[in-house]
C-alpha cells in the first residue's frame, strides 16, 4: 500500500459550532486515507489531543507539548477567512520519525504556525513531495491575530519540494505566486469554487472546480494538497492530479470539519460529473 506522510501541527479549530479537530495534517492524512493510502502525521500536540480517538486509522508521531496549537476561525460572506491563534505547539522534532517513515510515496510539508524547519524535505527519500504555503506565509501578532507575510527565504525553504499549494487569499499583497517557481517546478492556486491554477515552468493552467454548497471551507486545501500527491504519484500527470484534487476539496467543503471527506469511489463519482459538466457547460446538477 502506497504511504503519505504530513508534517505539521494538528489543531484546535474553533468556529461556530465549537471545537473541532484542524490542521493541515488532519485533513491531509485523513483525505490519502479515505483514498486508499496509509496515511501518517508526524506533529507536536498536548495531551488534548488522542491519536486513536481524533485520527482514526492514521498513525501519529507525537511530540507530546504543553499546548496544541489552537485557532480561532471566522468566515465573512464571501468566504475570506479572518483567524487568530490562541495558542502555538512546540516545533515539529524529525528525530521522532522512525526510519521506516523516511521514505514515504508522498510527503507533504504543511506547516500553520512556522513550526516546520525550512529545508525539511531534505531529510526524506520521499517520491513525490509537497509544501502547503500557508504557515509561512502568516504573520502572528501578539494578539494572536494573523495576516499575510512575505517570504523571503523561499527558496531555501522548499528546496526538494516539487509542488508547492496556497489559495489566493494566502498571497501577501505585491507577491505574485509564478515567482515561487524560482524554488519549485509546480505551483497550484487554489480559489475555491472558482477552481485553480497551476503554474509550472510551461505555462499556467486553469482547472475548473466542482462547485458545492459550502458547510465548512475549512481544509478543502489541505484535502486538495493530499489528493494531489496521491494522483500525481499514480500518473505522473499534473493536470489530472488537479482535476481529480478539486474533486476531493468538493468533498470536503459539504460537511464541518473532516466529516465530509470522500473516499476514491466518491471522488471519481465527481470527477465523471464535472467532465459531463464541463462538455455540456453547465454547471448545476
């Protein structure tokens, strides 16, 4: 069975609804799961959060902390997202990984709190690898309130990364996201349900979403990102992985938290859908 590693802090989410289990790596290990794949995290969290209860069938290395990281998310109307972090874990320590997991099929870099080393990629023997730009990409104040930063180590940040994945809305203003090709071959820009782009070193590519009515945004990226990796490992085809990702993230926005992740049936259900869709240009079922 093919492997998917994620890297980062497993959070605390709250929302309208209260507490709900969040991260990249949640949703990025739980998404290879439902897709076939054995799916692991390696992160830092407290004793709040239980492996076995929180992220069933996937295995977890964990830095036992003081703190999960804890978060705070709030969704204006037209679905820009306004966060503030409550609390930050420790940094994520590679020497807990065994050796058995330093040659995953995918590995997938997802920082959210900058706790994930610059250059981590290099510690792996990983076939195909990705970075979720997000948690470089965020200012913390001392509010704990988050807006968009630079990032100006990039290219030493993401060297071994062939994919890098961001929504929009993570672009500081003034950055453009083709200049991170300097650092990577791949780069997808998510925007929702207006679909993406993927940029590489050809040209860019608009891939048409699969547009759902929205529950929970909240780790349609992330199931993205890892959707992605698994069908970029199977077919070595950029365009079909982003095809077959945003099918993924339309599962993952139906329902609140994790809920709503669909499992390979599903997705190449949706996958077929939007093809009829888009030949027959129409876009309601």
């Amino acid at each position: 069975m093919p492997r998917l590693l994620a890297v980062g802090h497993v959070t605390w989410d709250r929302g309208a609804s209260g507490d709900v289990l969040g991260g990249s790596v949640s949703y990025a290990a739980l998404t290879a799961a439902k897709l076939g794949w054995e799916a692991a995290v390696l992160t830092s969290a407290a004793r709040d959060f239980v492996p076995e209860r929180d992220l069933p069938g996937v295995t977890v290395f964990q830095r036992t902390a003081a703190a999960t990281t804890r978060f705070h998310n709030h969704y204006a109307k037209d679905g820009a997202r306004r966060q503030t972090i409550q609390m930050r874990s420790d940094d994520i320590d590679l020497s807990l990984l065994p050796d058995t997991w330093r040659n995953p099929d995918a590995l997938l870099l997802s920082p959210v709190a900058g706790e994930v080393a610059g250059g981590s990629a290099t510690a792996f023997e990983a076939g195909v690898v990705g970075a979720s730009a997000q948690g470089w990409l965020r200012h913390i104040d001392t509010d704990g309130s988050v807006s968009p930063r630079g990032w100006p180590t990039a290219g030493a940040d993401l060297v071994g990364v062939h994919a890098l994945f961001l929504s929009e809305q993570d672009l500081p203003e003034g950055i453009a996201a083709r200049e991170f090709l300097a650092a990577v071959p791949m780069v997808a820009v998510t925007r929702g349900w207006e679909g993406l782009t993927l940029l590489t070193r050809d040209g860019a590519h608009d891939v048409p979403s699969l547009p759902r009515a929205e529950a929970d945004p909240t780790g349609a990226g992330d199931a993205f990102a890892a959707a992605f990796l698994v069908r970029y490992h199977e077919t070595q085809d950029a365009l079909e992985a982003s095809a077959f990702a945003a099918c993924a993230a339309s599962c993952a926005v139906e329902a609140m938290g994790a809920a709503g992740l669909g499992d390979r049936d599903e997705v190449e259900r949706r996958l077929a859908l939007r093809e009829r869709l888009i030949e027959e240009g129409e876009w309601d079922e």
